[in-house]
C-alpha cells in the first residue's frame, strides 16, 4: 500500500472515530460542550458519512430529526433532546409551545436551517449497498421531506417567486457571515442581560460580537411575541432574505425528490408539483439573484427591498443545484478563481477575501468550511471543472489532516507555518463525515 493509501486509511478511520463519539444513541451531535443538541443540517451531513460504514444509524439520524417535525411540515434548526445548559439561547429560551402546530414531543428552536434532507436521502440511496433496504426506508420518510418543501413554498414566499424568506441569520447556516451587518445596521436592539456559554468554549475572537447577539435575540423575541406566526414574520421581522445557499439547497433537494418519487413510482401528483416549483425556482433565481457586476450569485434583502453586493462562499452554491448555465457557470467559476483562488489561499474562504471585511478567524467571516467544500466539490463536478473541483478535495483533506477535525479553518496557507490548529470546536462531526465521503469518492 502507498503512503498515501495508508495515510487517508488512517485518516478515514480518525473520522468514523469521531463520529461514534459524538453519536448518542439516536441523533448525533456537532461537537461535545459548544453544540450539545441536534442540529438539522449537521444531522444531514452527519447521515452521509455514517451511511458509509453504519447505514442504520444514518436512517436513525433521519428518522430522528424527523420525529421532530411540526404539524405544518416544518422542521427546526434545533431539536433538544436534552436539558444541558451548555448552549445559549437553549431549550427553555424559545418557547415554540406558542405555535399552534409546533411538535408536542420535543422542545426545538422556532427556526430552520438548510434543507438538505431531501438531497440527503438520495445520497444515502447511492451509497448504500443493500439499495432495496434502503428504498423501503426512504419510501416511509419521502412525504415528511415532501411536507417540509411544501411549507416552505406556502409560507416562505410571499410574493410567489419560488424563492422563499429567511427570517433569522441562524436560519441561514453562515450564522456570523457580514452579509447580515448592513441589516443589523438598521435594527434599534434593545440590550439584553444575557450569559454567553459559547465563549467559554472557544477564543471570542472566533465568535461573534456582544452586540451580535442583541440582534440575534431581538429577531427572535419578535417571532416569540407573534407565536412564530409565519405571516406576522413576514409583516414585522427586520431580517427578512432571499438567500442563494439556502435556496440553492432547497432546488437540489426538489431534484432529488422528484429522482426518488420516480423510483418508488405512484406519486406523479407529487413529482407535477416538484417540477412546477423547480421550474419556477430556478427562473426566478437565475433573474433575481445573479448580479451582473459581480459575476456572482448574491443575497437578497427582501425586508429593505435591495440586493446585498457581497460575494461569500454561499454565491457559488448554485452549482451544486445546477441552476447557471453552463455560460453562467463559467462566469462564476471565474470569479472564484480571481476572488477566492489565489495560490496562497486554501479554497474555499468564506467570505470574499479582496473585500476589506473579510476575517480569515472570524466564524463565517472568512474561514474555510468542510460542508462547503464538500457541495463545491460537487457542483464543480456538476459542470466539469473537474481540474478545480479536486482542488477543493486535496485542501479539504489536507486541512483536516494538518490540523484534525475543526468546525472551520484559517484560509491562509501562510498561517499553518507557525500554527496546527483549526477554530471553532474540535472533533466536529460533519468534517468528520464530509472526509469519509469525499475519501471514498472518486
Ligand atoms: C453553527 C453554524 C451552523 C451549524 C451549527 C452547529 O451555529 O453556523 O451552521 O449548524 O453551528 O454545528
């Protein structure tokens, strides 16, 4: 065996290591003290990698975030199946109880993340080798999934565009990212007395700012005093945007549901519904959403009516959905190029690095992260930029190897020189997962 071979060997089984670590008996957690709950879409991220060596705790995975599932399809970001008091704002601060249909059984957050299920289970369907097994499993959950789109094509799109609303930054994924501070700008947050746990697990300099979290609390304190009543967000949420990763996820999902209806035949009332709002999606994406100027995808703030002219990692999701043209798509592969893939630099930062707010340390204001890498790797592959797409593998790869299994990492090369360690927490399940897929991809 090569040194090689024997290297990612070794690697690989670092990783299943830490994801059985952080298993707990029927979810998984991000990483021990900083994210003692389930999280939705670490949990989709999580199954893909459990689905390579341990299939039936990736349906467990699933099944469980599902459990949680409220009665009007939608599916929290947070789901707390215990009392730990490690996390802030946790289990009692958001009072979901207050929405007529949240689940009875679990006590979540009232806000959702990226909705990856539905791409999820079809990965799950082409890794597992038993596909009949498989099969049968995502024949019992494909409606739930199916009922979560459906939510957000009711309630999260106003202005039936087929691009639905986030209401909260931490419904985004890239909680800290700088496209929300011109939206903070124009927020008058009160001051909270509040005690912080995440910095007692992580430098503050890795973490978002006091006043940060004002924000944060005052979006949710609004959605609390209208019981989480979809409308009334619309009406009265400071935060109200357009965003292209979580639609980008949303569009693959669509994909991916319709691909697995079609396998498990009867349901062409659902895939004629699928299609229509792929259709639309995709249209209104591609008009909306692509800024000329830029050469990018961006952000849009619906709550201010304007376009936010950033680009982050999140502009180039697109990709992995296969929304640009192949034209488009090489636009955009440009931009990367020119913007984010300079020899000096790990693919991919978070956030713009020729812009002047770019933080290579700071959270989701510059870092590299595994889970969007992994999609990049994937939509590069989508369209054949297969040279630049292995980029983003060896970085990957060579981050964690370098420096093991961290929520994100610092993007200058120069950096590792004098330093061998990522941010955030330390053995970080969706890096662990996201490696052993990419490991045994190729
Ligand atoms: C952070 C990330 C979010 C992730 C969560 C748990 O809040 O910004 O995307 O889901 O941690 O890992």
């Amino acid at each position: 065996m090569s040194l090689i071979e024997n290297t990612y060997k070794d690697l690989s089984k670092r990783a299943i290591k830490v994801l059985k670590k952080n298993w707990q008996g029927s979810f998984s957690i991000p990483c021990k003290g900083l994210y003692p709950f389930q999280w939705n879409w670490d949990s989709g991220f999580i199954a893909i990698g459990f689905a390579h060596f341990d299939m039936d705790k990736a349906k467990k995975e699933i099944s469980t975030l599902l459990d949680a599932q409220w009665g009007n399809g939608f599916i929290p970001h947070i789901v707390f199946h215990n009392e730990s008091d490690t996390y802030f704002p946790g289990p009692d601060y958001h009072q979901t109880y207050l929405h007529p249909k949240a689940s009875k059984k679990y006590k979540s957050t009232g806000m959702t993340q990226p909705p990856v299920t539905g791409f999820v289970l079809q990965e799950l369907y082409k890794i597992g080798k038993d596909k009949e097994d498989i099969l049968l499993f995502i024949e019992k959950v494909i409606d739930n999934v199916y009922e979560n789109h459906n939510y957000f094509y009711e309630n999260r799109d106003p202005y039936n565009e087929g691009l639905v609303y986030i209401y909260h930054n931490w419904e985004s994924g890239t909680d800290n990212s700088p496209m929300w501070d011109g939206i903070f700008k124009t927020m008058d947050s009160p001051e909270y007395n509040f005690e912080r746990r995440d910095t007692a697990h992580v430098d503050a300099a890795q973490r978002p700012s006091k006043r940060e979290y004002d924000h944060y609390l005052y979006i949710l304190e609004i959605a609390k005093e209208h019981n989480y009543d979809d409308k009334k967000i619309a009406e009265l949420s400071p935060f109200l945007v357009q965003d292209p990763l979580f639609n980008s996820i949303l569009i693959k999902s669509n994909q991916s549901l319709i691909e697995l209806y079609d396998l498990i035949g009867n349901n062409q009332e659902k895939i004629n519904q699928l299609k229509k709002w792929q259709e639309k999606s995709i249209r209104s994406f591609n008009k909306k959403l692509f800024d000329k100027e830029l050469e990018a995808y961006i952000h849009y703030d619906l709550r201010n009516n304007k376009p936010i002219n950033y680009i982050s990692s999140s502009s180039f999701s697109p990709l992995f959905a296969n929304i640009p043209s192949p034209e488009r798509a090489q636009i955009l592969v440009n931009t990367l190029n020119k913007k984010f893939g300079g020899k000096d630099k790990y693919l991919c930062a978070s956030f713009d690095p020729t812009n002047n707010l770019f933080n290579p340390k700071k959270y989701w204001r510059g870092p590299v992260w595994i889970n969007i890498n992994w999609m990049l790797y994937y939509g590069l592959k989508n369209y054949g930029f297969n040279q630049l797409a292995l980029r983003v593998k060896k970085d990957s790869i060579e981050l964690v190897e370098k420096v093991g299994f961290y929520e994100y990492f610092d993007p200058r090369k120069e950096f590792y020189k004098e330093n061998s360690k990522g941010y955030g927490g330390n053995n970080f399940s969706w890096t662990a997962a996201l490696v052993i897929n990419l490991l045994n991809e190729n």
